[in-house]
C-alpha cells in the first residue's frame, strides 16, 4: 500500500477535476445534491472550482501567516452551462501552480503538515468528494480507488484535530479517555483515535497493520477503504451494509454528530 509521500496527488487532483467536468458538462445544473442539502449542482460546481482557484493562490504566494481574507478573483461564468469549462480552467491553473511549487517547502497550513503539499493532498480529496456529490445529485455510481481511498482516509483523521476554524463541532469531540478504531477491510489502514477531556487524535498503539494484536478499543469502525472515506465524510451512512460498526454506541454517536466538514 503507498504512503501518503509516495501517492502523486497532484496528479489525483487532475483526475479528480476531470472526473467532475465529465459530469457537470451538458448536465442539468439544477439538480438538487442530496449530500450538500441546499445546494444545486451548479452551488456544487462553484464551490469546488472555488477552492482550486483559492488554493492555488495560497500555493502561489507561499503564505506563511493565516489569510486576512479570500479576496480572489473567480471569473465566474455568465450562463450555467459555462460551469464545465470553468472547473476545467481551475483545474489547469492548480497544475500549472503545483508544477512550480516546491511540496516539502514549509508554508502556512490550518492541518498538521505544515508544508506545500499539505494543500495539494487537501485538494485531491476536496475534489474527491464533491466529485461523488456530482455523481449523487445525477443518480449515478461511485467508484473511489482503494489506494487513494486509504490515503484519504488517514487525511481526514490526522487533521481533523485542527479542523474548529471552520467546523466548530469538533470542539465537541471530548470524552474521558475513550478511543475508536477505525480500520479499512480491503487494505492495511487502521487508526485509532483517543477522545481526551482536552481534544482528541490518532495515536500509535504498536498494532499490526491490519489492526490485530493492538490495544482494545471502545468501538471499532470497519469497511472497505472508499466507504469508510465517505463514511467519514457523511457521505454514506453507518446502516450501509458495507459498514461494520460495534462497542461503545453513544460514543460512535458522539462521534458521527460532531466530526463532519
């Protein structure tokens, strides 16, 4: 299975984005995205090139201070159905930003790696995600490489932790020294994270890869890599048949109100 250092997200993010033009172009942007509620496909679409065209400034000017504000501009398109050729352009800028930045020069971040490539890794599962948004407000399927599914997986968990700037639930994610193990049924991923009276966080607790032979958990969350990713990011539901969730209840149920962004 490849780390994290070894994925090339730069060249997910293009996938990603080329995935979601393919979707949008000649689609009905009206369409409401049952995971964004309130949101059409055309809310969808904007936000998401959006954010390519706000990380890549970030990228750009290698900022080492948190942002004043986000004053950038979105050249949004006239008509609805310019929103294909305007993801696509947002797109082709981030490659063209990530293809003269340096990933391993340090940089502002609001997560744990505090270097270039924290943002590019962000984007590829921003772009993720909101590709399968796209796919669910058309009534279509969801495929999510395993690998990738993994990596995104163990990203959402890391900087979770850092994530109250703007999902101010997790402030909530307390508990008395309780833990929940989340592992991957199709690869080696498994995480286990500690809820503490003063935050909570993944934590190394000597466990195999597959998760065998480590500490005891709480509860435990197993499904395959891209379930458990969308899982995690409420895109799928605990109910789901893939979904293996068992231990503590209350505590899975604090969990899963309070770690959603």
């Amino acid at each position: 299975m490849k780390t994290a250092d070894q994925l090339d997200h730069r060249a997910a993010v293009a996938a990603e984005a080329a995935r979601f033009v393919d979707l949008v172009r000649g689609a009905d942007m009206t369409a409401p995205v049952p995971t964004c509620p309130g949101w059409d496909l055309t809310d969808l679409t904007r936000h998401a090139g959006s954010v390519h065209r706000w990380f890549s400034v970030l990228l750009r000017q290698r900022i080492q201070a948190p942002p004043a504000g986000r004053d950038v501009d979105l050249r949004l398109p006239e008509r609805a159905d310019g929103y294909a050729d305007w993801l696509a352009e947002g797109a082709a800028e981030a490659a063209e930003v990530f293809a003269g930045t340096d990933l391993d020069a340090p940089m502002w971040v609001w997560g744990a790696d505090g270097h270039a490539r924290f943002w590019v890794r962000r984007m590829a599962f921003e772009t993720l995600v909101h590709r399968v948004d796209a796919e669910r407000a058309l009534g279509l399927p969801s495929a999510v490489d395993r690998t990738l599914a993994h990596d995104g997986v163990d990203e959402f968990l890391v900087n979770l932790p850092y994530a109250a700037l703007f999902a101010p639930k997790v402030a909530g994610l307390r508990a008395a020294d309780r833990t929940i193990r989340f592992e991957c049924t199709d690869t080696d991923g498994s995480w286990l994270v500690r809820l503490r009276p003063d935050g909570f966080g993944v934590v190394a607790d000597g466990a195999a890869e597959g998760g065998a032979g480590g500490v005891a958990a709480d509860a435990v969350v197993r499904a395959p890599a891209a379930d458990l990713l969308l899982l995690l990011y409420g895109r799928l539901d605990r109910s789901a048949a893939t979904v293996e969730a068992g231990g503590d209840g209350e505590l899975l149920d604090l969990w899963f109100a309070n770690s959603e962004f």
